[in-house]
C-alpha cells in the first residue's frame, strides 16, 4: 500500500504552530525555485504586514513573473481564527497589500501581486461564504490574484515535488521512512532504517563535481536532507523528548558532510551554502536542546538519575561526559562571535557544570579525553587559566587515586560494556586495556601549558612508580609525516576517515619520562622536548576551512577516535 499520502498529510496536520509551519512550508518553496526575499524569522517580534513569507517567481499557471505573498496559519480557519482580533486571517490579510514590501529587488514594485493563504487544514462551512467574499472584494475586485492552499494542496506539493520525485521514490524508502517514524522513540540508538535511508538519499546516486549551478534534483537531495531533520526534530517534540533529535540529527550531520568531503564538493560556495543551512538549523536544536537541560546545571549532582539503580554509578558519569560535550562543541561553534564582555558567562557556564557534577573529573573511558581537553581549551581561551589548573589537578588526583586503590585506569579501548563488567565482577575483561595511558599522555602536556613545574614532578614520579606507558596517537596523514606509505586506509584521507569511523592509520608515540642517560627527566627538559614536537602533527582541515571546525569535535567523540595533538598543542609557547 502507498503510504506516502499519508504520512505527510498527518505529519503536516501535526504543525501545530505557526513558525512550524514556516520552516516545512520555506523548504518547499526553495524546491519549488522561489526567490525567496523574506521569511518570517527576519521580522520576529514584528508585526509582518500580512507577509509571512514574499518571494518572487515566474506563475508557471500563465508564464508571467509575479511577487507572491504568502500568509500562513496553522490549522483550521474557522470563525474564531478568522475573528481574532490582531493576527486573526482577516486582519492579516487586510494587511497584505495595504503595506509596502520595502526591498531592493529589481522591479519588484512594478510586478503583478498573487496572494496566498497556506494552511495545513480546511476552511470550516460557517466561514466559507465570509471568505470567498472577502477575497472578491479585497483581492480579486482590486486587481490581485488571490488562492487557498490548504492541506490537501501542500500534501500535494511536498509529495509530488520532494517526497516522490526523491525521497520516498520506491517501496523500500516508504517502508524505511516509515518505520524511522514509528520507532523514533524506541530504540536506544540510531536506528539501522534511518541509516540505510540516508545512504539511498546522498550516496546512492551520482553527483556531478562540474563547476556551475546545481540543477533542481541536485538541489533536491539538500531540501529532502532539510525536510527529514525537522520532521524528526517536530516528531522529537511531540514525544517532548529533544535527546531523540540530537542523536539523529548529529548522526545526520556527520554522515552529510562526509558524503560533502567524499565527493569533493567542499569547493562549492553554491553546496557550502545550501549545507550551511543545515549547520544552522542544527545547531537550533541543539541550542534549544541545551536550553531544556542547563537548569539541571545549576543543581549538585543534576545530570544524576536516582531511579536508575547500580546502573546510575556508570549511566551518571557517561551522561554526563556526554552532556559537556554536545555544551562545549555549541560553544566552539559560535566562539568567534562571542564578544569580549560575554566570557565570564561562559566561564561561570563552564564551571559550574564541572563542579555541580564533579563526575566530569572521573572519566571511565581513555575518549572521555575529549570533553576533558575541550573544557580546558575553552577555559584558556576565555581567560580563566586558574580554573583550569583546579580542573586539571581534580583528574589527576582522580587518575592517582583509581591506580592506588583499584589497580586500573580509564579503559583505553573505549568499551563500555568491559567498564561495566569490570566494575560489576571487580574481574578484569579480556578486552579492557588501561596498560596503557592516551589521557595521562595528553594531561602531563596540559601541566607544561598550564605552568605546573611541582605538578609534573608529582605526577612524573607517580609514572615511574606505576610502570605506566604514556602514548599518543599520531595519524599517518601528517602534512610533515614520513609515515604515510603505511597508511593502510587509501580511498578516504583523514578527514573522510574521521567523519565515517574510528580511525586507525597512525602510530602510538610513547612519552617518556627520562632522558638519553636515563635520568628522570626535568621539568625544563620536558618542555625543552615538547616544544620540539609541538608540529609533529599538522594537517590542513577542508572542515575548518569551510567554517565547520566545531564538527570535527562532534566526530572525534561520535566515532571514538582520539584527538590528534594539533588540538592541544597550538596553547605551547
């Protein structure tokens, strides 16, 4: 059976709200080719003179070039709706052509005007006679095309224009699709169906790297992208659950820039832009998505689930690591428009996540590095270096006590399963790795950062006691490396491998802790040595380049592959 009808009709009628209707209805007119001049996030808190959105377009009804202003409510327009007084559909409406659209769009005055009602309902019996009448008379009467597009209408639209000229092609993207939506608050996962659909979205067709402008199916593939974000994200709300959005829409993410580097379309201005989109849209809901969470940060302990049981001594940590991380990648992602009298609501942010729940010192995976090294970079950035040194020395004395009293650092192959079992049994799994120290490796180069001469010697001899082997992973792919005939990955370069997977080209390079006389080495001629290889690893990243870097966080902690030491090492001087 066709379900496709149906789906989007239900999924539309669930708009509930105006600006929800807005963002589904905007992606639907840039597919349809609009000239877009105006949409209502641009007069937010405004009044928008019966102009939700305007735009500009050959009327493919006769062939001539007109404005097109567009009204939308969302609903049934019934005798209440069209009465209310100030955004009721008569008064918007009236509005319409009475205002001026000021814009600097050639022509733009001298242009025929058809208005359009957009609503994802119908209009009721009691107020049909009302309307048509107003239109004539309003509208028609005065030389100005008027038409309704109700539900029916823009079910029509989307699915004949998006849905199944692209998406929902075939049986099998019908099924996927539709079981992505049924089971949005099911799985614990990304579910396999929403990965398989995506792949049958971006790469199973063939895209052309040509330079010129895309051609409409080509723009398509970005618009169907944009559709199925929000339907997932609306879906998210309904259950009133933003977790389930975050986690599809980060899933969405990686895989959609790195079908962008797969295919060597980051030198689009055209795909950059219509990504871009995208980017914004997500970092909207993982805005919101922190704005329902951050209250929890203002109480001790208010990531913790006291319902969750003996699970809660391994759920309270992970949850928590993975809350700072989704916090610092938003803020790395609006950093540079952050002004200078701002930060200290970052810092006292930063802090008082850290300290309300002291868990984020304890981290029980060597990849909980990440949001570790991401806290003290932003903390440094900001300008609070003393409170970064609390951090530092809070995982550190962490590190010290884990390895006196339980024999045992953070699993270092990133399973958790392995911490679990191990913490349940007091057992060590076969598979859980602490003989070695990726995060101790990184943290003793934080001390040499943070000026910590007493604390290197502190921790250098704690090292040495413990027989601890410090290493760091060092990819092949180096602009300097002398390594890269062994890169065993050759159809994807590191970025590709880093937005797809775990990535494993590279070598461990140990840090030791004694000179060539094998004496313990000082603390001036540690930092002597690491000034030396402060550019062992330098890579020139596309993602930066095209403005994204916050995504390459995203990436190292999703796919569980370290950071590279360009990360930390640049705060080396």
């Amino acid at each position: 059976m066709n379900i496709k009808p149906t789906i989007i009709k239900e999924y539309l009628q669930s708009l509930k709200e105006d600006n929800e209707l807005d963002v589904i209805f905007t992606i639907l007119l840039q597919t349809l080719e609009y000239e877009i001049l105006s949409t209502p996030k641009e007069y937010k808190g405004f009044s928008q003179y019966g102009k939700d959105i305007v735009t500009v377009r050959i009327d493919p009804t006769d062939g001539v070039k007109k404005r097109f202003y567009f009204e939308l409510k969302a609903g049934d327009i019934d005798s209440q709706k069209w009465n209310m007084p100030g955004n009721g559909v008569r008064d918007t409406l009236t509005m319409t052509v009475d205002a001026d659209f000021k814009t600097t769009y050639k022509d733009f005055d001298k242009l025929p005007i058809k208005v359009i009602l957009v609503f994802n309902g119908m209009v009721s019996e009691k107020i049909r006679t009302t309307l048509n009448g107003f239109s004539q008379k309003e509208f028609i009467d005065k030389g100005f095309e008027f038409e309704e597009w109700n539900i029916f209408k823009i079910s029509e639209l989307l699915s004949n224009e998006i849905f199944n000229k692209y998406l929902l092609i075939n049986d099998e993207n019908i099924r996927l699709f539709n079981r992505v939506l049924v089971n949005l608050n099911v799985v614990e996962n990304v579910s396999n169906d929403f990965d398989v659909l995506i792949d049958n979205l971006l790469f199973k067709n063939s895209f052309s790297k040509k330079k010129g402008n895309l051609n409409r199916k080509q723009k398509l593939i970005f618009q169907s992208i944009n559709l199925i974000a929000y339907i997932i994200y609306t879906e998210s709300k309904n259950y009133n659950n933003l977790s389930i959005a975050k986690k599809y829409l980060t899933h969405l993410i990686l895989k959609y820039w790195f079908w962008i580097l797969k295919n060597k379309l980051d030198t689009s201005k055209e795909i950059i832009g219509l990504f871009n989109q995208f980017y914004k849209f997500y970092n909207t809901v993982i805005e919101e998505y922190l704005e329902r969470n951050l209250r929890l940060l203002e109480l001790k302990d208010g990531l913790y689930y006291e319902d969750s049981g003996r699970y809660e001594q391994i759920g309270y940590t992970t949850r928590s690591f993975d809350f700072i991380v989704v916090l610092n990648s938003f803020i790395f992602s609006i950093k540079d428009k952050i002004q200078k009298e701002e930060f200290k609501g970052y810092i006292d942010r930063i802090n008082n996540t850290l300290q309300n729940n002291n868990v984020l010192s304890r981290p029980l995976l060597d990849i909980h590095s990440i949001p570790i090294i991401d806290s003290l970079n932003l903390l440094i950035y900001f300008g609070d270096k003393e409170f970064a040194k609390q951090y530092l020395m809070n995982v550190l004395g962490y590190l010290k006590f884990l390895k006196k009293n339980y024999n045992k650092f953070p699993d270092a192959a990133n399973n958790i399963k392995s911490v679990i079992k191990y913490t349940v049994t007091s057992v060590k799994p076969v598979y859980y790795i602490d003989s070695i120290s990726p995060l101790l490796a990184v943290l003793m180069e934080y001390i040499v950062i943070l000026d910590l001469e007493q604390t290197y010697y502190d921790t250098r001899k704690f090292v040495i006691e413990n027989d601890i082997t410090l290493g760091l992973f060092v990819p092949h792919q180096g602009i300097n490396s002398n390594s890269k005939h062994l890169i065993e990955d050759c159809e994807n370069d590191l970025e590709e491998q880093l937005f797809s997977k775990s990535v494993f080209d590279g070598y461990q390079i140990e840090t030791n802790m004694f000179s060539d006389f094998n004496k313990e080495l000082s603390y001036e001629d540690f930092k002597k040595k690491l000034l030396k290889r402060k550019d062992e690893f330098q890579y020139e990243y596309k993602t930066d380049k095209c403005g994204f870097s916050s995504l390459r966080t995203i990436a190292h902690y999703y796919y569980k592959t370290p950071y590279f030491p360009d990360y930390w090492r640049n705060h080396i001087n």
